[in-house]
C-alpha cells in the first residue's frame, strides 16, 4: 500500500517539474518571437548600422567607416538629390553600394565626364535614380549602368559613427555634378 | 469604487501590452514570410482574372522562399515597379540571367539578360506593362512569390511554375540545328 503511494507522489512530482520546465520554455520562445520581430521592425523602419568598404565615396566615406543609414525617408519617399544613399547593387541583390544621389526621377544629369569637350546630358526616367561615388576617378555607378530604380534604396545614410574624429552628419558633395533647377530651394 | 478603477487600469495595461506584441509580430510576418494580395487587370489573363471585371483573384504570396532572391523559370513573382516604386506588379518569370530572349515589342528583338536581372512577361501579351516595355528587371526588386490562389473558393489552387509555350529562353543549339 505504502509503496504504491509514494510512486503516485514521484510522478506526480515529474508531472510537475515536466510542466515547469515546459512553461518556462514556452515563455522563452514566445519573448525570443516578440524581441525578434521587435528587432526586424527596428532595422525594417527605423534604422540600421553598416559598415562601408571601398574607395568610391572617398574623402566624404573612408574604408572601413560605420554610419547609420536610415530608414524612413525611403518608406516615405523623401529621398532628395545630395543624400548619401545605401542601396541593393543592381548587378547583385545580395551586394549593398553606398553612393550620392545625383539626380531623381526627370533630373538633368551630365554623362560625360569633366575632361570630355563635348557635353552629353540625358534625363532621369520616371521611378529610377542615378547615383554617383564622390571619388569619381575609381566609382562604379549609374555613370557604367544607367540609373537605378528608386526601389532599390534601402536607407539614407545620415549619420558617421566612427572613427570617432570624424563622428558627425556627412558633408555635402564635392563633385559639384548636381544640375540644380529652378523648382530646387538653394 | 477603487475596485472598478483598478479592472480598468487593468485591462488598459493588456490591451497595450497586446498591442506591443502583435503589431511588431504582424509586421514580420507580413515582411519576412506571407503576404495576401489582389490581381487587378487583364495582364495575366487567362490565369489569373478570367473573367475580368468585379471578380479579382486573391493570391498568397511566399516571401520566404525568395528571401535568397531563388527563383525559377516560369514562377509567378510580384515585384516592386520599376516605373513607380509604391506599386507591385505581378508577373511570370520568363527567363534568369544569361538567358537570350526574344522580345515581343521591346526596342530591341534580341536581348541577353544581365546578371543580376531577370525578365518577366503578364500572360497577356498586349494588355501588360512587363520588360517587353521596360527591359530587364533587377532582381533586388523581388518582393514574393505567388504559391497558391485563395480567393474565390471556386479557383483555390496551387500555382506552379510553367513557361507558356513559345516563351521562354532561347536554346543556342536549337539556333544552330
């Protein structure tokens, strides 16, 4: 008799624990699913930190610099000629590039370079962007592949993290390449 | 009194903290794996909207399938316009980068898909606004992948890839044979 019911005690005991164990881990899961998301919504709509590589925004970005890049302006489509964009290489989806913009949708934009005699223009077409390195000698952009489409933006870089010497918002082009028209404020 | 008071604040505080959990969890899900839209148009005709007018198909749309920007010849995709960055359009994948096709309408008869693009055609050559207006499209503007029709009840379906015949990239042994 006695030892029948201290083996219902020890289950009952296991049951216990079992459950225990079970509802912490459920709690777990369900507060990792909800800072996930929290996380995504945060880089998806906010913000995100990139670090850059490559010679082509040269002196405005160096090698290995983090800025932030943020979100909003392009959900709201408030991207405007003089900011510094990421966007999703059109040659390689999974490639980001960091260049200015230029020209947006039915801009003037010049296609030749400087030391051409001969100055050839052509216009923005509607939904695209065209995007230049501020180091124009070693920059792969819109100047070999045409204008992007604006979709293709993730974010407007707004802020330079580190180093920490030159902590602060990016300055504006140097190139002087962008055709200012009478509808732009000076 | 004070007893009402406290139900109230009560439940105000699970309201809000509900709402912290489901708007965020919502959003990723509708981002990252499963989106719901309606075709509008004739572009995809026979397909989709057979009978035009009021009767809009309802398609569910498998983002987490092209979260590695996969897809085959002959899927279905929506995409973000090219032409109007707040519209998706949703087309047939006609041929992957590399491919040769021959265009039907487009500026130039023969074009060879770079890399990193791909080219999209609606089933209804004519009435849709597709690369043979717009050339190439790039990749980076996937958005899904349309797998099953839901809507009306009548067509429920999975959506499987195919060519339509006489579309689709051209063989360079077949040129030459």
């Amino acid at each position: 008799m006695g030892s029948a019911w201290s083996e219902r005690r020890i289950t009952r005991w296991y049951v216990e624990m079992f459950r225990r164990v079970l509802g912490k881990t459920l709690g777990f899961v369900g507060y990792t699913i909800q800072y996930g998301c929290i996380a995504h919504c945060a880089f998806e709509y906010i913000g995100e930190f990139v670090v850059c590589s490559g010679p082509s925004m040269e002196p405005t970005i160096i090698n290995h610099d983090v800025v932030f890049s943020e979100r909003m302006s392009r959900h709201l489509c408030k991207i405007q000629k003089g900011d510094i964009v990421i966007a999703k290489s059109p040659y390689d989806p999974n490639m980001n590039i960091c260049k200015r913009v230029i020209g947006l949708e039915g801009d003037k934009v010049c296609t030749s370079s400087p030391s051409d005699l001969f100055k050839t223009h052509t216009y923005v077409p509607k939904g695209h962007v065209w995007l230049e390195g501020d180091n124009l000698r070693n920059s792969t952009d819109s100047r070999s592949y045409g204008p992007i489409p604006y979709a293709l933006i993730r974010g407007r870089v707004c802020l330079k993290l580190w180093p920490p010497h030159s902590f602060g918002t990016l300055s504006e082009s140097p190139t002087k390449r962008i055709i200012k028209t009478q509808s732009d404020s000076d | 009194m004070a007893q009402q008071t406290t139900a109230g604040r009560r439940y105000l505080r699970a309201f809000v903290s509900g709402f912290f959990v489901a708007v965020p969890v919502t959003v990723t899900v509708l981002d990252r794996f499963a989106y719901v839209a309606r075709v509008e148009g004739a572009s995809m005709q026979p397909f989709f909207n057979p009978e035009g007018g009021s009767k809009s198909d309802i398609v569910l749309l498998n983002r987490w399938s092209v979260r590695n920007y996969q897809v085959q010849r002959g899927d279905i995709v929506s995409i973000v316009s090219p032409k109007n960055p707040q519209q998706k359009i949703i087309k047939r994948v006609i041929g992957l980068e590399g491919d040769f096709i021959r265009t039907l309408g487009y500026k130039n008869q023969y074009v060879r898909v770079p890399d990193g693009h791909f080219w999209i055609e609606g089933d209804h050559h004519g009435h849709s606004l597709d690369s043979n207006s717009f050339g190439p499209v790039s990749v980076g503007l996937l958005h899904g992948r349309a797998s099953h029709i839901i809507w009306p009840p009548s067509r429920w379906q999975q959506i499987k890839p195919s060519l339509p015949p006489n579309r689709g990239p051209l063989d360079t042994k077949e040129e030459e044979g």
